[in-house]
C-alpha cells in the first residue's frame, strides 16, 4: 500500500510524529510534520518538522548540530501517527535532556521528578552550532 | 513541580498520549486524553482515552480485555505531549497486531510493509470479552 495514500493529516494538514532513539528505543520527542517536511525528511534522511508557533520548517538541529538521522519511519493502523526511528545526535531536547520526556510523575503524588541528566545547558546547546 | 500545572491542553482541551511497552520499549499507539480521563487514569492504574470521533471516554481493554496497566506518566519539556509506559495485556491494536505502528516505509520506496506477526483476527479479538 502506497504510504502517503495512507496517511490522514489534520484539519491543519498536520500529523504527530513520535521521534524514538533506534539504539536504545528512548522516546526523544513528539513534534508535527506536513505533508512537505515529511517529503523532506524523506529525502533528505534528516527530521523536518513543520512549527505550529512560527508557522515554517523546522530541521532538527539546524541551530544546536543535534541532528536526527532518520533509520525507519512508521505509521500506525489509523494512519494519522507517525513513529520515526533516528540516530539522535547529542540532546534532543531544547532544555540540554536527551530525551524531551526527562520528567515523571512521582508515585502515590502529583509532583514531577527528573529522571535522567541533563547534557548540556541549553546556553551551549545553542552556542554551539 | 505539580503535575497538572505543567500540562497545556490544546483548544479542544486534549493532549496527546504516546504509549509505550515497559517491558521491552515497544511504541504501541498514540491516543488522547482530556484532563478527566487522565485523573481517571491515574486513579485506576488503566488507560483512559477520550474517544474524539465518538466523544466519549475509552478504557482500553474495556471490551476486547486487552488492558493496559500504567506504570509510568511522564511528560515532555513543553507540557503538551504524555508518555506512559504500561504492561500491555494480548494486542494494543485494534487490528489485531501487538503495535498500531505494525507498518513501515519501505527503504527508497513509497510503499509499506508491515514489520511485526498478527496476534489475531479484530473478529477473535473483539468476541473474547
């Protein structure tokens, strides 16, 4: 089955796309893409991501070299999510955390602890082009 | 930090929530939750979705039995995006397939493949109650 005949964007022309590291199966991040950035990313083998905030493409580490080389890209059975396997290139997070997802819910309370270390600041994630 | 001030919720007061295998890091679908469901969630140790085409809510398993129970809820650096890890009981997917993500692009074609055995048939799945 032909994979963009698939796929259902948004009302927005919009679809999530799950970014998880292929070596260790972390979950990095969740971001959106349109049907122009995911022929990008294809093209390319770089995440495109299309921003919803300043409405324009958005490569993945473009600024910070953080880059996510892309390794299987999968759709689900609705095909309205993607599931992007990548090599992540240092942090995948804009706060220096390899993974976006660096908190959890503590047991038994509603207050949120930090479950891995942080990489970098993100002064000298950006710095640092 | 608590938990629920950290979340944003999008206009139609939903998040989305990326569902991971504990056991072995498997991605196993994508749905939403409103902040009712989530509290439900949380209070049972079971996933509850927000149906958004039948507008209702949505324990998993409810009826096929193919539960999952939550093990971990974390969130990402933004607030807008969830990741629960849980112990999936027979298939997460509607399809009958382990993952909803059982398809993917295959290398420098268009075209899917699917990537993972069926479990079994909707019919089975959904008379086992």
């Amino acid at each position: 089955m032909s994979f963009f005949e698939t796929l259902k964007f948004d009302a927005n022309g919009l679809i999530p796309a799950i970014i998880q590291d292929q070596a260790n199966k972390r979950v990095l991040m969740m971001a959106w893409m349109n049907r122009a950035s995911l022929e990008r990313t294809i093209e390319t083998g770089r995440t495109c991501f299309w921003s919803r905030s300043r409405q324009q493409f958005w490569v993945k580490g473009e600024t910070s070299g953080h880059t996510q080389l892309v390794k299987d890209i999968a759709c689900d059975c609705d095909g309205d999510t993607l599931l992007i396997q990548v090599e992540q290139v240092g942090a995948a997070c804009h706060e220096g955390y390899r993974s976006c997802f660096f908190r959890s819910v503590e047991n038994g309370t509603h207050q949120l602890k930090t479950t891995e270390p942080r990489l970098l600041s993100p002064e000298v994630l950006y710095a640092k082009k």
